[in-house]
C-alpha cells in the first residue's frame, strides 16, 4: 500500500472514532518519517553510485593515458632508432 492510502484509512479511522485524535498524529508522524528515511536511503545510494562512476572514470582515464604515453614513447624510440640505422646506412 502507499502512504497516501495508508493515511487516508488512518483518516477514515479517526473520523469513526476507532482512534483518538494524538493516535491518530502518532502514526501520521510514523508514515510520514518512514517515507523521508526511505528518500534518504535512496539519495544516499544514488550519491554512492555517482562517486563510484566517477571513480572508475579517473581509474579508466589514467589507465588510458599511461598505456597511450608508454606506446607513443616505444613508437618513437623505435623510429628514432631506424632513422639512425637508416642514416648510418646512406654515410657508409
């Protein structure tokens, strides 16, 4: 059931004079706080979810960034070495 249903038998209840008018608040407060905490329990999920993506992100992105530089850096060596073997070459 919802909480508005909830409430509104907790209405239907107090207006029959099954329950007194402070019975009546006390469980209206208790519906009413059990939903807030359920919203902050989901909040803090999403905001756990969202710091968790970010996290992976800069791991993904550093992880990128070294094996692009450690390739580009063995790339270049490896045609600076045969420009110098090339140009040992065309001296002899």
């Amino acid at each position: 059931m919802s909480m508005y249903e909830d409430l509104d038998k907790l209405h239907k209840l107090k207006e029959n004079g099954v329950i007194t008018e402070e019975e009546y608040e006390l469980e209206k407060k208790r519906l009413l706080k059990e939903r807030n905490s359920k919203e902050q329990n989901q909040n803090i999920g999403i905001i756990l979810l969202r710091v968790l993506c970010i996290i992976l992100g800069f791991i993904v992105m550093s992880w990128a960034i070294r094996n692009y530089r450690s390739n580009n850096y063995n790339n270049n060596n490896s045609s600076c070495m045969f420009n110098y073997r090339k140009s040992k070459k065309l001296m002899q």
